[in-house]
C-alpha cells in the first residue's frame, strides 16, 4: 500500500494518507494574538485545507484530538468548533487541558478523516 506525504518537512508532515485514512498532524494557528475563538477558526480552515488535498473533507472526520492551554476556554473553542463541524457528521472527540510547545498557542488540533 502506498504512502501520500502532504507538506512533508525534516522534521514531519501536515497530513499523511495510507490506505483509506487520513492522518493529520496537530495543527495550531499562525497568527498567535489571535484568542482561541481566532485560533481555532485558524486551526480548522487547515484542516479543510490538507483533507481537500488528500482527497477528503470534513464530513469524514472520524475522531479529533483537541489540546486547550486553559479548560476554562472550552466553550469558546466549541462556539467555533460546532459552526464548523459537518451536522450528523461529529467524530469522535476527546478535549484536554495541555501546556503547548509555544507559550502564545491556545489551541492544537489533530484529526483523522477516511477517505471514502
């Protein structure tokens, strides 16, 4: 079975495609100012952007991973996350408080899609 490498670096890829699945990277935002709200919109047109580009979309989210530097921002990340998120669709999903590599990041993101 090949293996698709999107955005490969040195160190690792954004998105890598084997078989059917679809394994994205934690993914953060670019623009650190921004509050989690902003961080998160940030973090999910990524995810659109790398499954499009593996082949996939949103709808075949089969589980999310979400880091929050502060728990207590839950709420704010899932106002983003539910206006996001394909209605019928919802992955399974886990939500944790974590220290991030970069003090400015709120919000980390990892997904795993299916491909048909």
């Amino acid at each position: 079975m090949s293996i698709k490498r999107i955005n490969a670096g040195p160190r690792m890829s954004s998105a890598v495609v084997h078989g059917d699945t679809v394994y994205l990277a934690g993914l953060t935002a670019d623009d650190t100012k921004a509050d989690v709200k902003g961080q998160t919109a940030q973090i999910l047109a990524k995810i659109d952007k790398f499954l499009a580009e593996a082949g996939t979309d949103k709808s075949k989210i089969l589980s999310a991973n979400i880091w929050l530097t502060d728990i207590g921002t839950w709420s704010q990340m899932n106002e983003v996350w539910d206006a996001w998120v394909s209605p019928g669709n919802t992955p399974a999903r886990a939500t944790v408080e974590a220290k991030l590599a970069n003090p400015a990041l709120k919000v980390e993101i990892m997904v795993q899609a299916a491909l048909s």
